[in-house]
C-alpha cells in the first residue's frame, strides 16, 4: 500500500494514508515523498472528503474508517483493482509470484530492464538498494510487479495478482501459506491457475523445473508458451552452474550455450533461482542475457532481505524479512554457505498471521538447523508456545517474551566474528538498531 501510494503520487494525486503502525523503511520513504502519515483510523482523515479511496486488504469490517467510508457513501477501491484501472492497461506487466523470494526476484527483473536502459516502472513490497525507492510509474510500457496471492480486499476475496493481467509471469515456487484466509495447498493453487488463465497466448510463463505444485497448477489448463529454469537439468532452456558453494559466482547457460558469469554478493542456491528466473523474464521483453549478466554483476539487493546493517566489534548485524520455515531455513543455509565455520546466531519474531495460527510449528525446529543459536521472540498474539519449538529442535534455543532482555542476553553471549540474523516481517520492536547501539555500548 505504501508503494502504491507513491504511484499515485507520481501520477499527480493529492495523497493521504494511514495505518495502525508505521515503521522504517516504509515510513521513512513515504515522508521523502510528501506522502502524509496518520496515525490511527479517525473518521477525522476524510475531512475534507476525498475523491477516492484506497483501501488495503489488511483493514476489515468494524474498523472505524472503513465503517465511515461505507456509511458515508463515500466512492472507495481495492488497491490491486486501483492499480488496473489507473496505471497498468496499457502497460506489458512482468508479475513475480510466489510463496518465497518475490520481492527480491522482482527488484532483479526491474534492475535489469533499467540496466539496459528501458526506464521500466515498478511496484515491489521492499526497498530496492538499487533504486532506493519501492515504486515508480517508469518511462516506457514496462512495468515489473510483485504479484502476491493474498485476497484482495474485505469486499473482493481474489488473490491480488489476477488484477494485473500479466503479460510475462513468473511463478517461482508454491507451499502452502496464508492459513488465515486459505484452508488448504489446493485453494492456493486454484488462484495460481486462476492468473494463468488470463496469461495472453503471445505472453510467456516462466517457472522452476521440479516445482511439483506448480507443474500441477499448469496440468489445470496452459495457454501461453512455458519456459523453465534449473539449476541441475541440462534439458531446461535456462539453466545455471555453480562455480562457488554459496552461490556468488555461477555461470549462466541458455538452450545449452554458456551466456556468462554472474559475480555478485548474493549468496544461497535460492538466490541463483531467483536470479536465473529474472533473467530468463527479461529475455521474454528483448534483454538479452549478456546484458542482463552485467545488471546482476551490479545488483545491490533489498533493505531487509539479508541486508548488513552494521558491524560491531567484528560482529555483523543483518535484517532479514524471512517468516516462514522455508524461508528462514534458505537464508540460514545462505549465510552458512557464505560464512563457513564461523558463528551463525539467528533471532527470530514468528508474527505472520500463518504462524499466529500456528500452521507451521511443526516445521520451525528444524528450520534452524544451519544456525549455531537461536533466541526465540513471543509476540502478543502468538497463541501457541515457542516452548515447543525448542524442545523438538537440535539447536541451542532460548524464548523470549521482553525484547530487552532478549539484547542483554544477547549481547553478553555474542563474540567476535559471529554473524546475527534478525527474522520478522514485523518492525520487531525497532531490536536491530537497539541491538547494534548495546553492542557498541559495550566496546
């Protein structure tokens, strides 16, 4: 929401918003933009009364703006359904979808096509180092999109990304998620099939060999030319080879034929997918793959997505958005890869309304196992106990319930050279920075 407030700012709005908690990097970014912050949901916002508004899919019936909005009659949208008809109709859409990695693939594809010169808009859930800014409508009819499956809004239960009409889709991978709203994998995967479904016949669909609950998506019906990528099918007509165990160096490999070397500072098996994928997606709009080999050479990543916030003393600090078992489990066998034998301490908030739920407990022992440490975070909310966790697991792990004294603990046990990876989706309670000044406190 944030990033399509920026859009619409772009396009020459008058913008307002307002959310429960707004934190950095989003908040900060909004402020740069004269994007008005209010605080709270007040009636007192749509004094005077706007012309439209936007309303997320985190807001609800009984909220008291959105109460206000009906009652008053006032003319309001979905943002997906805003971005279709005011930004999107005429563009040839590049979406990113699934369960992991989109924002990350995303900010790859739009970095390329802006390497090669081709002014691309964008819409992406982060902040890209790159660009420094999370949205913009672009200067040419391309435009990248993060395509996420959650529903739309309160009044429309469709996943968001069939609002976008995609031209090109990727679709990277697919587990289950989103237990709020999804009762099973298969729901899920009819919505993936639904955005399929509406992929033009001269549009392409780009998605992963070996991803079993995608291939099943696509045997519900496929009308648009399909490419794969893979890191270990020779068969696949993208595909890459790893010249260094953490993924920082790999060659690139198109219908057989060496494209080159991508050398970057990314690290983990997940991240050569994701980066093969981007590049196989730009080819389908005329970048062809040394030019896109060049982009990723200088590809900066994304605020919050093992992003080094600071190092203290020979301790490094990162900020990872990662909230489910997949997720946290790739990043840890990423820095591991990287780092080799030295300390891994991860600090994980389960906040996701999955986790709240408690779909995935089963599986956050193990999780961690590429992890030295663990310090366990009990948000408000979680109404299942993080105990269980830690008796199931192999790792040394403690709960938490105060984050001070969480940073205490932490930062009495933590020793030069060890490597800290804070995990939330959440602002964690601002830990990050509090963690890095202790630290420096202690010096």
């Amino acid at each position: 929401m944030g990033s399509l407030a920026i859009l619409a700012k772009q396009l020459g709005h008058k913008v307002t918003g307002s959310d429960k908690n707004v934190y950095p990097p989003m908040s900060t970014q909004l402020e740069e933009q004269g994007i008005e912050l209010i605080q709270g949901y007040g009636p007192e916002q749509f004094n005077p009364e706007p012309d439209l508004v936007v309303i997320g899919n985190a807001m609800s019936r009984g909220n008291p703006a959105v109460e206000y909005v009906l009652d008053k009659g006032l003319k309001y949208t979905s943002g997906p359904q805003w971005l279709s008809e005011y930004l999107l109709q005429d563009k040839w859409v590049l979406a990113v979808s699934g369960t992991h990695g989109k924002t990350t693939t995303s900010t790859m594809l739009a970095w390329i096509l802006e390497h090669a010169g081709m002014q691309p808009g964008f819409l992406i859930g982060g902040v890209p180092l790159n660009f420094g800014i999370s949205a913009r409508v672009g200067e040419s009819p391309f435009f990248v999109i993060e395509a996420d499956e959650y529903d739309t809004a309160f009044f429309d239960k469709r996943s968001k990304f069939v609002h976008y009409h995609p031209r090109t889709l990727v679709m990277n991978n697919l587990e289950y998620d989103h237990a709020d709203i999804f009762p099973d994998l298969a729901a899920i995967q009819r919505q993936f099939h639904h955005v399929v479904r509406i992929v033009p016949g001269n549009g392409q669909i780009i998605l992963p060999q070996g991803e079993s609950a995608l291939d099943e998506v696509l045997e519900m019906g496929a009308w648009s030319p399909v490419v794969r990528t893979s890191l270990q099918n020779d068969d696949c007509e993208w595909q890459a080879r790893l010249l260094s165990e953490d993924g920082r160096c790999f060659e690139v490999l198109h219908q057989g034929a060496v494209q080159g070397v991508v050398n970057w500072s990314m690290t983990g098996k997940h991240s050569v997918n994701n980066g093969l994928i981007a590049i196989a997606a730009a080819r389908n709009v005329g970048v062809q793959p040394v030019h896109a080999i060049e982009a990723l050479n200088e590809f900066g990543g994304v605020k919050r997505r093992m992003e080094l916030l600071g190092e203290v003393d020979g301790i490094k600090v990162y900020d990872d958005f990662a909230h489910h078992p997949t997720a946290i489990e790739t990043t840890l066998e990423g820095i591991r890869a990287q780092v080799g034998e030295a300390k891994v301490v991860a600090v994980i908030e389960p906040r996701s309304n999955t986790m709240r739920l408690g779909t995935h407990q089963g599986m956050l022992a193990d999780s961690v196992n590429q992890a030295d440490q663990v310090f366990w975070y009990q948000p408000q909310g979680l109404n299942w106990s993080l105990d269980k966790v830690v008796e199931q697991g192999q790792v040394p792990a403690v709960v938490y319930s105060d984050t001070e004294v969480l940073i205490s603990d932490l930062v009495d046990q933590i020793t030069p050279g060890a490597h800290v990876v804070i995990m939330s989706n959440g602002g964690f309670e601002g830990i990050h920075h509090r963690l890095l000044d202790a630290l420096r406190a202690k010096q």
